[in-house]
C-alpha cells in the first residue's frame, strides 16, 4: 500500500468552530502567547495559563468533526495513511483516523510538571488548579509550549521522507520546527496544499495548491486519489 503522510493544522479543525491562531480573529490576536504559551508564563501564574487551557478543552468538548476530518478516515480504504497534527484536540480520532501523531500535544491530557512520562487523560473539561500526579507533583497541559522541544519531532521526519504522496492542511506554516516537516518529503512526490490563503511554496516545486476550504477541498481531493489510485 501507498503511504500518506497528512500534515494537518488549525485550518482542518476550523469549520468545526475551533479557532485557529493567525488569522483575522485567531487566538493570537486575543491572548499574548508569553502570557498563556510558555513554561515562563506557567512558573509566573499557573492560573491563567490552566484557564486559558480549560476554555480550549471546553471548545474542543463542543466540537464535532468536519467533512474534512471524515474524508481522511476514506483514504484509510486504499491508502496506509499517517496523519501529523499541530492540533491539540482529538477531532481526527474521533472521526475515526487510525494512525495520528500530536506534535503540539494533547488538550484532553495533562501531566505530571516533575514526571513528563505520567501523562493522564482528564476526566471533565477541567483542570483543576490544585490536581496532583501520584507522585505528588502538580499536573501541567499536555501541551507543547513556546520554547520546549517537540519530542515527536524525529518521528514525524521519518514518516515524511518515507511517504509517497504528500498532503498539507489549514496551517500558515509559520511555526518551527514543525513547518520544516514539508521540506523532508521527497521533492519528486504527489505533495497537495489544502488551505484558503495557500501560497506558493519556496523551494518546493512539486505542490499542488488547492486555494479551498478544507471541508469542500479535502473530500474532493480524496474522492480523486481513491478513483486514480
Ligand atoms: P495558524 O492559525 O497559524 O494558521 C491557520 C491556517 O488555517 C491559515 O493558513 C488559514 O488560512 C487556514 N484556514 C483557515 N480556515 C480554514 C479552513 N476552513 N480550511 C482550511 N484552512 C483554513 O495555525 P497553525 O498553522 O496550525 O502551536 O499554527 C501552528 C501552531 O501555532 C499551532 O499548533 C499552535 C500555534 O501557536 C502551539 O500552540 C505550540
């Protein structure tokens, strides 16, 4: 079987009401990432930074998955699909996606600030502020902030330059290293970019640019991989 490798963002998750960061309205224009984003703002007022969490966790508990979502579980049919998300929540398994990596983290999880290796999925849309691990320290989101590494990183590499077909959606691009996924795949393979305000990409000659919603665009793009196959 061809292997996929989907690199999705905030876009995919966007006609599902979930804001995405950039664009006109986004997260980052109503909060400042320093103040909610980074292990500093954390040390300083874990407060905030739980609440800002808790209302993204309520957000995502609202939404459903979109017909982008759902197309990407039909590629499951012809295709060894892997999916890459920047997004924290949970909307491509619950669409029903096999095989998904979060390079950003979990909104559903929090864990451990002493031992990053407990990580326990919430129970409610709340973390609260008091909550302990086992251990005894306080639990943190399940999130990767400004200024940490992405420890899924290596592995998300080896998926892309190992990929046959290539498909990016709803993301600027902008954040690091996780946009530098796009450069390992190979510059000879079918590469579609799925994204209303898509551009050109530097350096990167073999990508389709579909200007497109991704709840109109990645269904189509499905039904024509699974019929040319
Ligand atoms: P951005 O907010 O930077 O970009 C969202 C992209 O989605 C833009 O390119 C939009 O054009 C596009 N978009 C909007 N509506 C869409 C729709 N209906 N269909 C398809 N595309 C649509 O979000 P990301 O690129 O995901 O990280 O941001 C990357 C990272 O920055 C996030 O994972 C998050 C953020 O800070 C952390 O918090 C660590």
């Amino acid at each position: 079987m061809k292997r996929v490798v989907v690199f999705t963002g905030a876009g995919v998750s966007a006609e599902s009401g979930i804001s995405t960061f950039r664009d006109s309205g986004g997260l980052w224009e109503k909060y400042d990432i320093s103040e909610v984003a980074t292990p500093e703002a954390f040390a300083r007022n874990p407060k905030l930074v739980i609440d800002f969490y808790n209302a993204r966790r309520k957000q995502v508990l609202e939404a459903k998955p979109n017909d982008a979502h759902k197309a990407l579980v039909r590629l499951e049919e012809k295709f060894n699909v892997q999916i890459i998300t920047q997004n924290i929540d949970d909307l491509h398994e619950r669409a029903g996606s096999k095989n998904v990596m979060h390079l950003h983290g979990e909104i559903r999880k929090v864990r451990s600030t002493r031992f990053p290796e407990l990580v326990y999925e919430l129970k409610s849309a709340e973390q609260q502020y008091d909550a302990v691990c086992e251990r005894g320290f306080p639990l943190r989101p399940h999130i990767v902030w400004f200024g940490e590494m992405v420890p899924m990183m290596e592995l998300a590499v080896e998926h892309v330059s190992a990929a046959d077909l290539f498909i990016i959606i709803g993301t600027s691009l902008e954040v690091y290293p996780a946009a530098s996924l796009i450069h390992y795949a190979g510059s000879l393979i079918p590469t579609f970019y799925i994204d209303p305000n898509a551009r050109p990409i530097d350096k990167l000659t073999n990508v389709s640019i579909i200007t497109e919603k991704a709840g109109t665009g990645v269904p189509a793009l499905v039904e024509h991989l699974l019929k040319t196959k």
